[in-house]
C-alpha cells in the first residue's frame, strides 16, 4: 500500500485528512480575526482581488506555531529537503465570494535550474474552513512536477480539486504546478499556507525581522531554526561569527541546537 511519501512523489502532492482538532481551528480563528477585517487585501490579481492575505502570522497568531510545526507535515518535508531546511512563507489566505481562479503556477519558480529537476521547496496548505469545488479549493495538475521546462500551462480547466474538511492540510512539491480555485459559494474560505525551502535558498519572507525576537524565542527550538536562528554547515547564516540563536538567548548552547548545527559555533 502506498505510504503518504510514496504518493507525494508520485503525484507530486498528498492530503492528510482532520489532523487537526476543532479546538486549534477555534483558537487560529480567534487569533487571525482582528487582522481580517478588509485591511489588508490582495494587491493584484494573483494574490485576488476578492482576498484578503496576511502574513507576518507568527508575530500575529502565535496558535499558527501548531501548523507550522506539525509533525505529520515536517516528518515528510524532512525526507524531501536537505537537513537544516528554512520556512520560506507563512500567510493567510481569505477568499471571499466572487474570487477568481488564480493563474497556475509552481512554489519553486525562483530556482531558476532547468526542469525537470528535484523539488527545493514544499509548500503546505491547511484548511481552516472546509475546501470544497465552489468555494475555491486549491487545485493540483498530477504529475506536474515532472515536467520538462517552463512550466507555462495557459488557460486549462483539468486540475484535481483538493476537496477536504477543516483541518486537513494538502502538502505539495514547489515543483507541482496549482492555483487556489474560483469562490462562487456565498460564504469565505480560509487556508493557511507555512511553506518550506532549501536550506541555502532566500526565503520570501524575512522572518528574523518580521517576527519579534521576544515573540521567535518564545516558540520550541526546532520552529526558531525554521525562523532562521541556525546555521547551515559550515558557517550559512552566521550573526558577526556566532550562531544566530545567541541574538535570542546569550545562555544558548550548540548542544541546544542539536544535530541539524554546526559543532564550532558555541565557541565564541
């Protein structure tokens, strides 16, 4: 039988289904409600017209630390990345009634090496409110991720409508080709999206200024390295010399980071 890994290469994603429970999803909501109050809406069309986006969530919603780092999504991005793996976003996406499809596209688009070629990032999308085909679920092209050059897909009305219920999550490779689908429902649709990259690539969001020091070094060690507070052999993220986390935490450690840091930072 085909393991959740086997059929993310495979197909180039896979949904887990309710890992969620309706305590979390409450306590997101509460969390996200003051910011999604019409301010901060999408700026052109592929970020939609009839959406709102936030990003900056874990300075704003702490409860988003839960989906960042899930151990059912980080315990397959660990077999898909290199060790020492960044977050390379974290938004929230509010569709309201009348949103448009976004045009398809891949995660990965900024690596520039040719394709068909290895995934450098992962992206998640976690459902806070049920997907479904007419409030704008994400879409996937199976097999996408296999595909030989730019992947420029035009006008195509044959994507898999990831269908599933509050607090699943569908994981995809930032090679897999998708777009978030058409709301023609009455009501909203809210997704949240903490996606992953190599540990040598930029990450879109700047995570070491947009989430205060004092808020980055309340979350577990394992979600401050995510953030950026680690160092990639031999010496790839360094602060004046020294390892990232002594900024948060001057007693910090290198036996503290454990195996994914360097052995010679906890020198100086």
């Amino acid at each position: 039988m085909a393991t959740e890994l086997d059929r993310l290469r495979d197909e180039g994603y896979v949904v887990l289904p309710e890992v969620l429970p309706a305590e979390s999803l409450a306590r997101i909501r509460e969390q996200l409600d003051p910011y999604l109050q019409g301010e901060y809406p999408g700026r052109n069309d592929f970020e939609g017209h009839r959406s709102e986006r936030v990003y900056a969530l874990l300075d704003k919603a702490p409860a988003i630390a839960e989906l960042v780092g899930h151990s059912r999504t980080l315990g397959l991005i660990d077999q898909l990345l290199e060790p020492n793996y960044l977050l390379s976003a974290c938004l929230a996406i509010l569709l309201h009634p009348g949103e448009t499809a976004q045009r398809w596209h891949h995660d990965d688009a900024f690596v520039t090496l040719p394709r068909p070629r290895e995934s450098y990032s992962v992206s998640t999308i976690w459902a806070i409110d049920d997907f479904t085909a007419d409030n704008g679920a994400t879409e996937v092209l199976p097999g996408s991720h296999r595909w030989d050059g730019a992947p420029i897909v035009g006008d195509r009305d044959d994507g898999v409508v990831v269908e599933m219920p509050a607090g699943s999550v569908v994981v995809f490779l930032g090679t897999t080709v998708h777009r978030g689908g058409a709301n023609r429902s009455a009501g909203r649709r809210l997704a949240i999206t903490p996606q992953y990259c190599a540990p040598w690539a930029r990450p879109q969001e700047t995570f070491t200024l947009s989430v205060r020091p004092s808020m980055a070094a309340s979350y577990p060690q394992r979600l401050r390295e995510l953030l950026g507070y680690s160092i990639h052999p031999p010496f790839m993220g360094h602060v004046d010399g020294r390892h990232p986390g002594k900024r948060l935490d001057p007693a910090f450690t290198d036996a503290a980071a454990g195996p994914r840091s360097a052995e010679f930072w906890n020198d100086r």
